[in-house]
C-alpha cells in the first residue's frame, strides 16, 4: 500500500524511468530489469543533463503536493557546465523535502571539494551518508523529520570558510 505513489529513475549518462520495473514482487526480477533498462552507468554520471530531462519531462507528472525527494549520488558530475545548480534549485523548489544521500560520506575527512557537490548542496535539505545498515537507519529520520539537515550545515561551513 502506498508504492503506487513511489517513483524511481536512474541516471548516469542520461535519465531512465525504472518505476514500472520496481513494482515487480519478486526482488530478483525487478532489479535485474532495472538494470537491464538503465545500462549506462559506465560512461560517467551526467547530473545536470539527466535533472533537467527530470525537470521537463517527469517533475509536474510525479511530484504531487508533499513529494520527498531522494537523490542518491556521490555528486560527481562528468559535465561541470550543464545548469546542475539550477536544476537542483528547481528540484528543490518542486520537492516538500529534498534529502541527498552520498556514499562518499563514509570518509570521515570527507571535504565538498568537488564541483557538482558544491553546486548541489546548498538545494537540499539534508544530505546524509548511504554506505551502512546504520546510515539507511538513520536516513528514516531525515525523511521524516523536516529539522533533520544530517551533515548539510558543517559542510556548507567548510564551503564558506575556503
């Protein structure tokens, strides 16, 4: 009850829709058709390209009232130039909440150097690591809780204090 209103996609090199493959019951065959429809995760992660095709294409037909975005990403977009700061600025501004989960937080020293992640965070309202058992524990609270910001604010500090 309630994955009706539950939406997937993918994006590497582009956007691909991956909900209708998801709704399988049998764990296995969703995932491997997934992965079947989305076969471009070995050309680099194009963020910017892929939220604007979200933006035009999907946002208004998937994002009702009160929608939660979860973007899961390590922010690192091949093409630097491609509007990813107003794409995300859109995204948040369509979104309730908008959380950012990020495998590379599981590096203590871990420092927003990165372009796409430094034009990206400022438009989320969380951002919290992905890499455990505990840390997908925790991103519970940060969908839940709209004060929840995980490490937003500390790196945004790092970022003004370059």
């Amino acid at each position: 009850a309630g994955w009706a209103k539950v939406h997937a996609f993918t994006f590497g090199t582009r956007l691909t829709n991956i909900t209708r493959h998801l709704a399988q019951r049998d764990v296995d065959a969703a995932l491997a058709a997934a992965g079947a429809e989305a076969q471009d995760w070995q050309g680099g992660t194009r963020i910017g390209a892929s939220l604007h095709a979200f933006n035009r294409d999907w946002s208004r037909r998937v994002m009702g009232q009160g929608a939660v975005v979860l973007l899961v990403s390590d922010g690192l977009d091949r093409d630097t130039d491609a509007g990813l700061e107003q794409e995300m600025e859109r995204l948040h501004l369509s979104a309730r909440r908008l959380v950012w989960v990020n495998p590379l937080l599981r590096w203590d020293g871990f420092v927003p150097k990165a372009r796409g992640i430094r034009a990206m965070l400022p438009h989320v309202d969380a951002f919290r690591a992905g890499h455990s058992i505990a840390t997908l524990e925790a991103l519970g609270k940060a969908i839940s809780e709209t004060g929840d910001r995980g490490e937003k604010d500390r790196l945004m500090r790092l970022m003004d204090g370059e």
